[in-house]
C-alpha cells in the first residue's frame, strides 16, 4: 500500500506543476527576459549569441513533467493534464498567444506522449529523452509559426528547452534507481 500512496502522491504533484507549467510559460513570454520588445516577446540567452522567448524554460519542464504524470499515474491523467493545462493558459496570456502556445503544446505534448508510451516499460531514461526531444522540435516549429509568423527563435527555442531536459536527467535517474529499488513500477 504504501507504493501506491507514494505513486499517487509523486503524481498528484507532477500533474499539479505540470498544469502550470504552459500557463506560466505564456505569462513568462511577456514579462521575464533580458531583453523585452515592445510588442512581444521577452527574451533569454540560451547559449552564446543565442535566445529564444523566456517561456521556452518552462516547456522543456512541461514535456518532462508529462512523461512523470504518465508514469506515476496512467495514461488518461497525463491526457487530462494536457487538456487541463491547455485550459488554464487562457487565463495568463493575450488570445492569439493562448491559441498558438494551446495548439503547440496538444500537437507536441501528445507527440511526446506517441513517442514516450512505447518505450518507458523497457527503456524509461531513453523514453523520457527521446520523447522530450521530439516533443521540444514540435513545440517549437509550431509555436513560433503560429505565435510570431516566424521560426528566427527556432534555434534559441530548441536548444533552451533541451538544456530544461538535460538538466532533468540525474532527477529522472535517481527516480528510476528508487523506484527499481522499491519495485514501484509505472502505472
């Protein structure tokens, strides 16, 4: 019982930040950067000579927090987490942001989702970088094409999200250890 307990509430938590994640990415585009335009958006450096909109943050966050919503707690919670978060971005950010970034993360995240189901019984390190990288290229074409017209951030969106994934590789490591070490597989 107590697997379970801990299964549940490890997802009740990832489900909660994940819902918020696109929210406060659409928020972020607006008001945290560096580098703020008058019209839009606010911009981070990623890498040297490289930026991309300040949301890009919190989605490499989003599509790691997808695939441990779906391992914690099924996968009809992680389709109800991308529906629910989708929803709640409306209330952040100006309409045609809210459509683009709503319509970037179903495409992607549900991508993420087609990529990470297969392989996270055999292979839960590799499903969970995998489908983030699929994922984070999705969002990002789509999300700039619909957002902005454009794909000029495409590199700075790509690479920010895909430091976001790496810098959460040692966590879903030591998740992975634990949960062997608990025999607490997904669910």
């Amino acid at each position: 019982m107590m697997n379970e307990t801990r299964r549940w509430l490890e997802g009740s938590l990832f489900f909660a930040l994940f819902c918020l994640t696109i929210p406060v990415a659409n928020w972020m585009i607006y008001n945290v950067g560096t580098v703020c335009g008058r019209d839009g958006p606010c911009l981070v450096p990623v890498a040297p000579g490289l930026m991309a909109p300040s949301g890009v943050l919190m989605v490499g966050i989003a599509l790691v927090l997808r695939d441990l919503v779906q391992r914690r707690l099924g996968l009809g919670a992680a389709v109800a987490a991308i529906l629910i978060g989708a929803a709640i971005s409306g209330l952040v950010a100006p309409l045609s942001l809210v459509m683009a970034s709503a319509t970037a993360y179903l495409v992607s995240e549900f991508a993420d989702l087609a990529v990470y189901t297969p392989l996270q019984e055999r292979r839960f390190i590799t499903a969970v970088i995998v489908s983030s990288i699929v994922g984070l290229v999705i969002d990002s074409i789509v999300f700039l094409w619909l957002a902005f017209g454009s794909l000029d951030f495409l590199a700075g969106q790509v690479v920010g999200k895909a430091w976001m994934v790496l810098l959460s590789v040692p966590f879903i490591m030591y998740l992975r250890r634990r949960d062997a070490a608990m025999d607490l597989g997904p669910a």
